[in-house]
C-alpha cells in the first residue's frame, strides 16, 4: 500500500521543482566550415534571447541530415556570448 502513496508524493515533488516557463526554441542558421545548417535554439543558448537556462540538459539541437542532435553552441558563439556578458567573459 504505501508504494502507491509514494507516487502522487513523488509527482508532487517533481512538479514543484519544474520550470512552468514556456520554452519557445528559436531556428537559428548554423555553419559548420562549407555546410549551413539549422539550430534549435532554447533558453540559455548563448542564440537565445532567454539567458537563463529552463530544463535541464543540452541548449541546443542541430538537423544533421534527417535528425536532430544535441550539440553545444559553436566556439564562436560561445566567445560572442561571452564578450557581451556583464562581466565581460
């Protein structure tokens, strides 16, 4: 009996602790050398204009072919970002 009552406990707890901001990703063009690409931006991805991170995990996710992976932002994207913080990197 009490495995059941753990359940509603354990859903309650998840729930509190999750971020009910809406997540809205951003399409960004992504080069890699000579390939274009396409980015799915989310909030703390230095691309995002959401600076604070909403859910855990990777910021972004880049089509490669026909799928969409996990990849960080490009180093240039990293220093830019970096360079515009308030604390200067």
């Amino acid at each position: 009996m009490s495995r059941h009552r753990l359940r509603p406990i354990a859903a309650i707890a998840l729930a509190a602790a999750s971020c009910l901001d809406p997540i809205c990703p951003r399409l960004v063009p992504q080069a890699d050398g000579a390939t274009e690409t396409l980015a799915l931006a989310l909030p703390g991805d230095p691309e995002h204009e959401v600076a604070d991170v909403r859910v855990p995990g990777p910021s972004r996710y880049v089509l490669r072919g026909e799928r969409w992976l996990a990849e960080g932002a490009p180093a240039e994207v990293r220093g830019a970002a970096a360079a515009d913080s308030p604390k200067g990197g």
